[in-house]
C-alpha cells in the first residue's frame, strides 16, 4: 500500500509545482504503519531546505491516545531567511513540542522514527512515538527531548484452565497482564552526499470511531544543492 502512494507521490512530484525539478530523493522509515491517509507531499519553496522540526505529541493519559499526530518541518534559504514550513497532514490530538533546531548554517539530512507496534483489536494503538532528526554536522535532534518516555504497554493474556466443581468440568478464564516492550527504532534513513531534506509527506489516522493512532508514517524528500 505504501509502495502505491509513495509512486503516486512521485508522479504528483512531476506534475510541475514550484521547486519539483530539486528533488532527488525520497526516504521512507522501514517501520511505518498502513494507516489512515497520506497528507499531500509537502515541500520548502524553491532553493530552501529544512534546518529544523518540531512534532505534535498527546502524552499518556486519554482513553484513546495518539502520540505524535504531526511533524511540522522549518524552511530557509541559502542566505539564513525562513521560508516557510512542511506540514503535509497533522492529526487533531496533542500539542506541539518546540523547535529542535539544528547549530547555524547546518542543515537536517537523515531521520528515524519510533513506532509503537500494533497492539491488536482490544488495545489502544497509538502509531509513531517519537522523531529523530540529524544534521549535518552530526548533532541529533530528538522531538520529544527526553520530556515524555514511553509508557510501558499493558496487554491482557487469557488463560484458560479445566476445572471439576462438584464432579461437573468447566473452563475458567483468566486475564493476566503482561507489560511488553516500549517503542521500537526505525533504521536510520539519509539523504547522500550533500543533498538536504527539503520536504514531507505523512499518513495520520485522526477523527475516526475507531481506535486512532495519530500519525503513522511519513516520507521525507531530499533535493539537491
Ligand atoms: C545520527 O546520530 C547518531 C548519534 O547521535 C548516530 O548514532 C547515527 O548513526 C546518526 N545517523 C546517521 C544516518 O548519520
């Protein structure tokens, strides 16, 4: 499914809007999840590119939580002026954390994102956890900077055991409670050479009456300078 929307991405890409011919790259986390909808691609005006992020993040405490429901990307220009920035599709839930800047004159390159696994039909999925961004001079920047850490994930075990009352069988049912294991990291993802991240595209799962998950995937563009 995501190979489908990332070649629409692509086509969308040719199709003439500002900047288009700069794009070089695409860079896609290996753990996204096939939910919700894909935003529209999302790009830096010509000859601008991104130096800095910042995520929206709802933290531990609703009856359906999110985690992060969009990653909004800062823009400049060769000459140090801000743009603009990226938004692509941002989900209904949280608050947005604050810039995570890269040093001056350094430019974001590669990313990866934690996600939470699919945590079934009976528990609360909440898609992608956290962002993490590198620039060029190697510094990482961190969406959440270490102000919320994952809660420890609770899932119900059923039990089923044979019992005789009074010389009659009958099966018992019992719900144990395990806690399994946090967030898990994408590889990392880069733009090669010198080329910098100019762009996004992301998938949110928001306003449903399902259980939402917020944002679940994202495609980052690289262009050339
Ligand atoms: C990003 O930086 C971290 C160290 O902060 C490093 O371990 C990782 O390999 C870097 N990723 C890339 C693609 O450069």
């Amino acid at each position: 499914m995501s190979t489908l929307v990332f070649l629409l991405s692509l086509l969308a890409l040719g199709s003439g809007a500002p900047g288009v011919k700069e794009v070089v790259e695409s860079l896609k986390v290996d753990n996204g999840l096939g939910r919700g909808k894909w935003g529209s691609v999302d790009l830096c005006p010509s000859g601008s590119y991104v130096f800095a992020f910042e995520i929206k993040f709802e933290p531990a405490g609703h009856v359906d939580e999110t985690a992060m429901n969009g990653i909004k990307m800062y823009c400049k220009d060769v000459t140090g002026t801000l743009t603009g920035y990226t938004i692509s599709s941002e989900g209904v839930e949280g608050e947005w954390q604050g810039l995570r800047s890269c040093n001056k004159g350094e430019y974001l390159q590669s990313l990866r994102g934690n996600v939470m696994p699919e945590q079934g039909t009976f528990h609360d999925d909440l898609g992608m956890y956290n962002f993490q961004m590198n620039c060029s001079d190697g510094q990482t920047l961190d969406g959440l900077n270490d102000t919320y850490h994952p809660p420890a994930q609770e899932k119900n075990e059923i039990k089923r055991e044979i019992l005789t009352v009074d010389g009659r069988e009958m099966e018992a049912i019992f719900l144990t409670t395990k806690i399994t294991d946090d967030g898990v990291w994408s590889s990392w993802a880069s733009c090669t050479g010198n080329n910098r991240i100019c762009g996004h595209q992301s998938r949110v799962q928001t306003n449903s009456i399902a259980d939402d998950a917020g944002l679940c995937d994202v495609i980052m563009f690289c262009c050339s300078f």
